[in-house]
C-alpha cells in the first residue's frame, strides 16, 4: 500500500499500528504475569487456571465472535449508529448474562469431564467474568465501526495494564488461581469503563432496530469465529483428553502464551481491515480494497523472520520468562510460533469473505480446521504427547493458510507477492542463525531480541522490499513530520 493511498488506508494504517501497540501490551504484561504465575502455582496450579481460562475464552469469544464483525458492518454503514449501537449493547447484555449461566451450570459436568474437579469453583469465577467482557466488547465493536481506532487501543491498554496489577496483587495476597481469575475480572470492568466514556449509549430499554440481520450474518461468522476458536485451544484440551498430564498442559500452555505475538497483529489488523474495505466497496473502490488485501498478506509473509528469531532464541526465551522447570516448552515455541503466522492469512480470508458479502469461505476454513485438527491430534498426541499436538496445530494452520490464500485468489483474483516471500525465506534463515549462535540470558536477552529485529528490518531494506513511497510513508508518521497529500495511486 503506497503513501499516496486514499485517506482510509492512512487510517487503517495508523489505526493498526495503534491497536496493535496496544496489544503488544498483552504478551509484555502477559509475560511478566506468565513468570509471576508460574512460580507462584507451580506446573500444577498453572495447568488449571490455562485449562480453565481456555474453557471461559470459548465462551466469551464465541459471543464476541458472533455480534463483532456484523457490528462493524453495519455501524459502519448506518447513516445514524445510535440506534444500531443501542440495539449491540443491549444484545451483549443479554447474550453475555446467558453465557455466564451456561457456564457456571456446566462448571462441575465439566471438571468431571477433565478428571480435576478443583476446577468448577474457577469455571464458577469465570462465569462472573462473561457479561462483563461481554460488554466491553460490544462497545469496542461499535469504536471500530465508526472509525475511532485509537480510542479502541486506549481501552486495550487500560485493560492489559489493569490485568497485570490486578493478578499480581491478588495472588501475592494468597489468593492463589482464584485471585489470577478476578485480576482478569477486574481488569475487564476496567476496560469497559474506559470504552463507556467513548461510547454513551443507555445499557436498558427497547430493541430500537431489526436484529434479523444481526442474527443472519452473526450466525454463519459467529459459528465460523467458534470453531477457529476451538481450533486455537485444541491442541490444550485434547492434550489432556488423551492422557496428558497437567502437567503437560502447563508445559504446552506456556509454549502457546508465548506464540501470541502473531495472533495479536492478526486480531490488530482484521476488525480495522474489514471495516476500511467493506467502506471501500460501498463506494466503488475495489481496485483500493484489493491493495489493502494484497497488502495484508504481504505483511504475513513479513511476519516470518521475526518467527524465525523467536525459534532460534526459543530456550533462552523459555527459561528466562518461565524458570528452568518450563524448559520443555522451548521446542513447542518453536514450532507453534510459525502456525501463529500461518493462521494470520486464514484472519485476512475471512475479512475478505465478509466484505464481499461471501461469509461461507470463512465458515468453510474453519470447519475444516477444527475437523482436521481433531483427526492430526488424536494421532499424534498418543506417541508424541505436548510436542504432537504442537506439530497438529502447525501443520493444520499451514494447511489452512494456503486455503486462505485460495478463497482470497477465489474471489477478488490477487495472490500475495511472491517478492516479499523469498525476502521473507532469506532473511528468516538469517535471523534464525543470528538467534542461535548469539547466546544471551537475562536483560541482555531482550538486547539481542531487539538488535536481530532490526537486522530483519535493514536486511528487507537493502533488499528493497520497501519501495520509496513506503519509505517516505513510514517516516510520515513520526512526530514532526508532514502529512503527505494524499493522491489515488496504485502500486
């Protein structure tokens, strides 16, 4: 996407990048909570509340999942957002106190299902926890419908830095995995609090526009949005559900909080992405909404070498974050960090799925993901335990991710440049080796990090990967510097 893009990718552009420093806050404070937790639980502790967590996040993000991206579409679209905004919120309210319900009615059937039953007073707490992120989620939705981007990312950042005081506090207080579990309520509350100053509307009263097309659009993506979510925690449940040990999970969990990176620039880009596009086909625009397509997926393949510097660099991360005892999760990081990239592009499908009015795709990926994922599981977990399933996720997300590339090619005819993959291929064998041969361990480990990711930036720009217009466009968004005119332009 060139500098002299149409003002709306300027926006997406700045959108992104602000919603996605916010969520680099997630793994930052992620990290630091990670390290806290598993030195205060212990393998045993922390393979709970990840089991737990994983179970709630099935529910909160199924009900995220099924108003988000046909919120964005229709705020997006209406001449007066008011009464469509209203009609979201109180959707969520209702949705979100029925999930928290079925939750916390299921919470002992399924601690009997797991063989934990120290798990259904957790499930208990998360259930308190759905209306709430339910909420604040509708009214995150509705911020990026209508364009305020930034104002998403300062409740993101509210949200993650509430979270890691929260937790931090709590469980130091003794409150073991229950005190992690109301952190995260807590920090919740937070972020709703925030978005209720950006978003006014009155949580009570009538159902002011026709929800038909809420539920005719929310079905096909929420279900699709649930079953990639299943696909995500997968390898956790059917690592336990084969024989695994808690273990285990704890190891595997671990692996997979630190593999985040790439889904956080995915969750980032695709809500910012599906609501600049479906604007630019209402419009007529479809040569600049099939740039911004192209342009996605160009940024996946710039995802990989910063993969290939976490795998190279996958021990010296482990240990220091975790402690010797979560040594084992190192190769796990290794592998899952590349499904984490591959899975990006499946995001992007979907975006251009529902902008063009073509759900299905998005529904189809990801059934397919669940179902192959299940069989890849069920016959590599038995032999190869935490590291089987590791490898049945990246080998479905990689599956999955030339599927993408097809339904994308299928309908609106562009495919990713094949210029930035074999930069991308080069400069990831190079980042790797760099990983491996520079050993570091404490501070001086995020010293490495950071110097290696420079090298990837400089290695794709003395390989010119970057035109001039990107160039002069990168540096239009430092302090100071002068917005440049916006013309229509294709690369």
């Amino acid at each position: 996407m060139s500098p002299t893009a149409p003002p709306s990718g300027r926006h997406l552009l700045d959108g992104t990048a602000w919603v996605f420093l916010a969520g680099l806050l997630l793994p930052l404070t992620g990290i630091i909570t990670a390290a806290f937790l598993t030195r205060r639980l212990g393998t045993d502790g922390y393979g709970l509340l990840v089991l737990s967590s994983t179970l709630f996040m099935w529910v909160e993000l199924t009900i995220n999942a099924f108003f988000s991206r046909a919120t964005i579409r229709f705020v997006g679209a209406a001449e007066d957002w008011y009464p469509v905004g209203a009609t979201v919120i109180r959707l969520h309210a209702l949705v979100g106190v029925g999930g928290g319900l079925l939750l916390g009615l299921l919470a002992f059937p399924l601690a009997w299902l797991f063989h934990e039953p120290s798990m259904a007073p957790y499930l208990a707490l998360y259930a308190l926890h759905v209306p709430i992120s339910s909420l604040s989620q509708g009214h995150q939705n509705i911020l990026i419908g209508r364009g305020r981007f930034r104002q998403k990312a300062m409740s993101n950042a509210g949200r993650w830095t509430a979270r890691l005081c929260l937790i931090l506090f709590l469980v130091e207080m003794g409150l073991s995995v229950p005190g992690a579990i109301l952190g995260s309520l807590g920090a919740a509350a937070v972020e709703l609090a925030i978005t209720r100053r950006y978003v006014k509307l009155p949580l009570f009263g009538y159902i002011a526009v026709p929800t038909r097309p809420f539920f005719d659009l929310g079905i096909v993506l929420g279900f699709s949005a649930l079953l990639l979510q299943i696909f995500s925690s997968l390898g956790v449940v059917m690592l336990k559900v084969l024989g695994g040990t808690i273990e285990e999970v704890g190891i595997y969990g671990a692996a997979q909080n630190l593999s985040i990176l790439p889904s956080l620039f995915g969750l980032a880009l695709s809500p910012l992405l599906l609501s600049t596009v479906s604007r630019l086909l209402s419009d007529g625009k479809i040569a600049h909404a099939k740039d911004m397509g192209r342009g996605a997926m160009r940024m996946v393949w710039g995802l990989l070498p910063f993969g290939a510097l976490v795998a190279g660099a996958s021990r010296e991360i482990v240990t220091w974050v975790f402690g010797s005892s979560f040594e084992s999760a190192a190769p796990l990081l290794a592998v899952l960090i590349f499904g984490a990239i591959a899975f990006v592009m499946v995001s992007v499908a979907g975006v251009v799925a529902t902008a063009s009015g073509a759900p299905r795709f998005a529904l189809y990926l990801s059934v397919f993901s669940v179902l192959f994922g299940a069989i890849a599981n069920y016959a590599l977990v038995p032999s190869f335990g935490a590291f089987g399933a590791a490898m049945a996720t990246v080998l479905c997300q990689a599956i999955g991710a030339v599927a993408a590339i097809g339904v994308i090619y299928r309908l609106w005819s562009i495919f990713p440049p094949a210029g930035t993959l074999w930069r991308s291929v080069v400069i990831s064998g190079l980042a790797y080796t760099l990983a491996v041969v520079w050993p570091a361990s404490g501070l001086l480990l995020l010293v490495k990090l950071a110097c290696i990711g420079v090298v990837i930036l400089l290695s794709y720009l003395v390989l010119r990967e970057f035109s001039a217009e990107e160039i002069a466009q990168a540096r239009s968004f430092l302090p100071g510097s002068p917005v440049l005119p916006l013309q229509e332009q294709k690369r």
